[in-house]
C-alpha cells in the first residue's frame, strides 16, 4: 500500500497522469535495493534523491 501510494504521489508531482504498472515494479524494486544499501537513510531520502533534478 505504501508504496503504490508514494508512486501516486510522486507521480503527480511530476504532472504524470498515467499508469505504468511495469515501471511501477521497477521503481519498486529500484527503492527496495536502495533501502538495502542504505539502511540508515529515510525511505523518502531515497525517493527524493531518485527524482532529483528529473
């Protein structure tokens, strides 16, 4: 649930107005190796930094 809801969010930052549910499973596991390499970092550090300047 979490991370369907931080995708919306994000995505509507960006203007996207569309579902990519194969992008979805890649974000998805793009946070999950991110949070693995990083466990002392926020889950929201990781997406911050992932949307940086996109």
């Amino acid at each position: 649930m979490f991370s369907a809801w931080m995708s919306g969010w994000f995505n509507q930052k960006k203007g996207y107005v569309f579902v990519d549910l194969n992008a979805y499973a890649r974000n998805v596991a793009s946070v999950k190796a991110w949070c693995a390499i990083n466990p002392t970092q926020t889950v929201m550090a990781g997406l911050e930094r992932s949307t940086a300047g996109q």
